[in-house]
C-alpha cells in the first residue's frame, strides 16, 4: 500500500541552480574567505571554493553545497520556510534586547579611598560631601528599576567606591529585595569594588544576599601599586587578601577581577595571568583605557597606542592558551563573550558589543544626585562636563525615560547594521555599535569606521578569534569551547588531557 504521509524520495532531490543568501565576506591573509551572515552563522571557504560558490557552480548536493545551505548562505527555492527559519535564527541572536535593560547600575556615593591615575568614574574624595546618594533618590530609583518591563534584573553598585557607603548599599538591597518579593521579578545584586575596606559585617552581608563581588586586579604588585595606590602605599596585599577572604566566604564563583592595561601592564603579560591564576581566578578580563575621566588626562603617561596593546593582549592570550593546553584552566573574558556570540546560537549583553547598542536598551545607571544615564560611560561623561547621554532623573517615570529624545538617537546611531563601514563588514554579527564611545572619540554617534580606534580593535581581536577557529589542532579547540562555559572553573575531560 502507497505510504500517502510523505513524498516521493524523488521529490526531495535538489536539481537545477541555487540562490545566494544575504552574507558578507572577508579574504583572510592566509588565503581563505571567512563568510558570515546576520543569524551569526560563519563559514571559512577556500578561495578557490569561495569563487564556485559566489558564481553558482558548486554541485548541487555536494559536501560544501550542504555545508553553505545549513548555515543560510545558500537557498534552493527561497519559500516562506526558509524565510522563517531564518528570521527565528536572528530573532534569537537579538533576544538579548527583548524586555528592557536588565542591568542597572547605581551610583551609591562617587566618594573613593584609592587615587587610580585612571579613574574613569572621575572620583571624588574619601572625606568630600555632597556625593553620596540620599535615600529618598535611592528609594525612587529602585522604584525605577522595578518599573522597567525586565523579569529578571541585575542591580550593580558602583562608585567611587561603594562600600565606603555600607549603610546605603545595605538599605538599597534590602528595599530592592522587599520589594521584588512584591512582585514577579528576579533580581541579582552585584557590587563593583576595590575590596580595600572590606570587613567580615560586608562579608557576612555579602552572603546574606548572595552577592557577587567584581574587583580589580592589575596583576602582581609592582605593577598593581602603581596603578592604583591608596595615599603614598600600595593595596596589592590587601586586595590579593581580601580576594581570598571573599572567595572562601561565598565561594569561588562569585568572586572575579578585571585589569586595566597601562604602559606598566605591556611587559607583564605572563605575570599578570599568572597572578590571577595564583588566585585560582578562573578568567582575566584585558581590558584597555576607556577615554574617560582622569584616563583621558592621564593616557599620555599612562596609556599605550593600540598596536601595543593588540600586541599585549595577543601575549596574553597566547600564554593562556598554553596553560590551558597544560591542564590550567583560565579564560580571557573579552575572548570568551566573542567566542560565545561566534560559536553559540544566542548573543551577549554585552554593552559595548550589541546592535542595537546596549546603551539605554541593555543598560540603566542612576547617579549618585538623581541623575539618570544610559550607562556607565554615559555619566563619566557627564562627570568631565558633558550631560549629552542624561536621560533624566529619578522622579521621571519610566517611560518619559526610556522615550526620551536621547534615547531616541542612541537608538538611531545605535544599529550596527544600518552604519556606514559596518553594515557591509564580515564581523558585524559579532560586533556592537557603541555610539556614546564614538561621540567621545570622533564627536559623532555614528562615527567614521575607518578611523576608529573601536573598529580597528574589534577587527584586530576578531581576526585572532577566527586565527584560533581555523586552528587544525583538537586541543585548541576543545579549549575554545571550554570558554562558552562562563561558570567552568576546571578543563572539561578532553582526551589529550588523559
Ligand atoms: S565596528 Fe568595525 S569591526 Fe565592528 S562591525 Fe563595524 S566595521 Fe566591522
């Protein structure tokens, strides 16, 4: 009897010519030609593959033929399906931006017990008034939080720095926690600080609310203390002690750190992974100077130029990848959210690496006087004299601000894939649009791609994660994908470890 549910076989077969796909492509400097797509999907052809393709003589049926139809670069007959399987692909890279900004970030007092040459906060000191938060602001801009259409939220402190404003911090979590439990949000705390003052009433407190800590760490102390001193001494010992404190307190998960690169960081590479490992830190995080604040004033002294720093973070990295393929695990976290936006189907909220940026629409902070910021680089830039990214204050009601005419061009200016030089370039799936840095650099929210020290960045560091992705050896890879884990603290079992 005819089996009347599925076609015939010969119904399935694929004859006659294909039709290319929306992609974008770059010619490697070893030759080949890496191939992605708005899904995020990428592939890396031969040249001489690449040439078939483009000019519609691969076989239909053939290894590379499948290989360019699953990943969306080809199609045999454009139908409703493949539209809508393709729009669900985008759909779910972009999903980071469905519900709002889900971190928001407060401003408990702009106060700070340390002098960091790059402060980027531009901090105010220890003993100054008139920059703590009071709680009447801190009450409304909870209110605010709540208000946004997030379920789940992260409420980050930062400062100056926070904990010399405990008492505040401990009010606000604990409203914030009361009043979650009102309704049908998640909420989870974060707090950004230099550990310096810590005490076992914040650890304890710490715990209570399960709350992460983020610190800094510039590597070992010559090069620690030097950049971020606390009167005419150094915090490396206090802050390598109290790291430990808080790991042993709240467990090793909850505890990470991030360095800043200076002009004392470029001869350190190996030192510095090597003090975070000390630590048993599961990944550093590179980071260069931002333009802001005193950073901006100091980058003369204590900045380097970008090439230098590409080649720093290439040491950096290099030196990782062969502890790892010695059994050490270790991440680099700017490698690892890449990596994860490359490899994964899902994207990152990643401020700086979102289209549609992540400033307004991923992220909230509210200062320490009320006022309301797009982000954290949108009030340094207030700090140094330029309220451009204010979208209003505390007593505003959530969708005066998140309708604000400020918002309303970052999210113009903020779409990658509508900006001259990135809507045609082969790394925007991974890229961001990041128009306040782009104001502060060019003194435009679009920007010129060409000159931008962001895009030469981002191409430089992307071109080394796909050096890595084309690498033949199984080890590098299987290192690769122990990264997408941003929990993973040990080598997953690969068999070249046994
Ligand atoms: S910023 Fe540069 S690297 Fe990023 S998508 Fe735009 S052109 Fe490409």
């Amino acid at each position: 009897m005819a089996n009347t549910l599925f076609h015939d076989p010969a119904s399935y077969q694929e004859a006659g010519s294909y039709r290319l796909m929306p992609f974008q492509f770059e010619r490697r400097p070893n030759g080949s030609v890496l191939l992605t797509n708005q899904g995020g999907e990428f592939l890396i052809l031969a040249s001489s593959a690449f040439d078939e393709f483009v000019a519609g003589r691969l076989a239909i049926g053939s290894p590379k033929y499948f290989d360019l139809k699953s990943r969306h670069f080809l199609t045999h007959k454009f139908n409703a399906t493949t539209a809508r399987v393709a729009a669900s692909q985008w759909r779910t890279k972009k999903a980071f931006i469905e519900g709002g900004p889900k971190l928001h970030i407060f401003v408990p007092t702009l106060r700070c017990n340390q002098g960091c040459g790059y402060c980027q906060a531009s901090r105010a000191d220890i003993h100054a008034s008139g920059y703590d938060m009071s709680k009447q602001t801190a009450s409304s801009a909870i209110d605010l939080m709540l208000a946004s259409s997030a379920q789940a939220v992260t409420m980050e402190f930062q400062g100056g720095e926070p904990l010399l404003a405990f008492d505040l911090v401990r009010w606000m979590t604990e409203t914030a926690a009361d009043r979650v439990a009102m309704s049908r949000k998640t909420i989870q705390f974060v707090i950004c600080t230099n550990l310096t003052c810590l005490t076992e009433a914040h650890l304890d407190f710490f715990k209570q609310y399960n709350i992460a800590v983020s610190t800094s760490l510039d590597g070992p102390a010559h090069v620690h203390d030097r950049n971020r001193p606390m009167g005419s001494s150094g915090t490396h010992a206090t802050v390598v002690g109290n790291i430990r404190r808080c790991q042993e307190s709240l467990g090793a998960g909850n505890v990470s750190a991030l360095m800043t690169t200076t002009v004392r960081s470029l001869a350190n590479a190996r030192g510095i992974v090597d003090e975070y490992i000390a630590l048993g830190l599961n990944s550093v995080f590179i980071r260069e100077l931002n333009p802001y604040g005193y950073a901006a004033k100091s980058a003369k002294a204590l900045g380097c130029s970008l090439e230098n720093f590409l080649l720093f973070y290439r040491e950096a990295l290099e030196y990782i990848l062969y502890l790892n393929q010695g059994g050490t695990f270790i991440n680099e976290g700017y490698a690892s959210i890449l990596l994860r936006k490359i490899l994964t189907p899902f994207g990152v909220g990643f401020v700086d690496l979102q289209s549609p940026t992540g400033e307004g629409f991923g992220v909230i902070l509210y200062n320490h006087d009320g006022s309301v910021y797009a982000s954290d680089e949108a009030r340094m830039l207030a700090e140094m004299g330029d309220p451009t990214f204010c979208l209003g204050h505390v007593n505003d009601d959530w969708n005066t601000l998140i309708a604000s005419d400020t918002m309303r061009c970052l999210g113009a200016a903020g779409v990658a894939e509508a900006l001259p030089g990135c809507s045609d370039c082969v790394y925007l799936p991974y890229c961001g649009a990041d128009p306040i840095r782009h104001y502060r650099t060019q003194g435009d929210l679009i920007g010129h791609r060409p000159s931008s020290s962001f895009c030469r960045k981002q191409k430089a560091i992307l071109g080394i994660m796909f050096d890595l992705i084309e690498d033949p050896s199984p080890k590098v890879q299987d290192i690769l994908l122990g990264w997408l884990n941003p929990n993973r603290r040990c080598l997953p079992g690969a068999p070249w470890l046994s």
